[in-house]
C-alpha cells in the first residue's frame, strides 16, 4: 500500500518536472518500474509515459505570452469538470437502471409463476384475462432487456 502510494507521488512528481523537460519513459528492469527521461538500453522494450512537444509549447508562449497557458489551463479545468459530472450522471443512471432491473424483473416473476394474476385498477382489483397477460408478459421482456444488459 505505502509503495503504490509513494509510486503515485513519484509519477505525479516525475510528470510535474518533465512540464518542460520533454518526454518520461518507462519500463521493467529486475521486477521494477522504471520512469527515467532518458529512454533505456537498446532492445528493452519500453513506453513513453508523457511527452509534450516542447518546440510547439514554447512557439506559442514566446508568441502570446502567458495566456495560452492560461487558456490552455482553462480548457483542461473545464474537461475535467465536465468529466467529473458525466461520471456522475453515469452513475446516477446506472443506479436508475438497476432499480429498474429489480422492478422488471420481479414483475416478470409474478406473472410467469402464478396462473391468475391480480391487478389494482384504481380503488377496484381486477384479474387478468390471459390475453392482458400475455401482453403484460411481452411488455416486461422488453423492459427487462433494456434495463438488464
């Protein structure tokens, strides 16, 4: 646990410093992870963690100062937000739809496991005719296809 944790640090720091470093490689060496910004000997296999184009990024700051970063900043900001309230929304929904799976799911078990089944219209019960069953039945499938899968 404390070694997942200070490997979170050492990336976080690793991707912080290499803003303007350029790229971060890593690989395994002896059941280790690596994360250098030198890429290791010839034939390890390896992959590029982060890598900025440092020639792009200093065009545009040497051409409109700070507030491309700034914007740039900005933009991310927002993503992340708007990210944050679709994972919200995301799991709102699936929470929905599970509910709605229970529901389907125990309304299809009281129609197929008795032979007469009672509704409440109103303040009245009435039975079902089997046709109205049957229809009630189909109807459930498609529900619970929908809120299931």
């Amino acid at each position: 646990m404390i070694a997942k944790t200070l490997s979170a640090i050492c990336i976080t720091f690793l991707l912080l410093a290499t803003a303007y470093a350029g790229p971060v490689y890593k690989w395994t060496e002896d059941g280790r992870i690596i994360y250098s910004q030198t890429p290791p000997a010839p034939g390890v296999p390896f992959e590029v963690v982060f890598e900025e184009d440092i020639a792009k990024s200093s065009v545009a700051t040497a051409n409109s100062g700070s507030s491309s970063s700034d914007s740039t900043f900005e933009e991310r900001r927002q993503d992340r937000k708007q990210k944050e309230v679709d994972k919200k929304v995301l799991e709102e929904s699936n929470k929905i739809k599970a509910e709605n799976c229970a529901i389907a799911t125990k309304n299809m078990e009281s129609l197929t496991s008795r032979g007469q089944v009672t509704v409440k219209d109103g303040d009245v019960y009435r039975k079902l005719s089997e046709e109205e069953r049957q229809a009630k039945i189909q109807e459930t499938e498609e529900q619970v296809k929908e809120f299931c899968s």
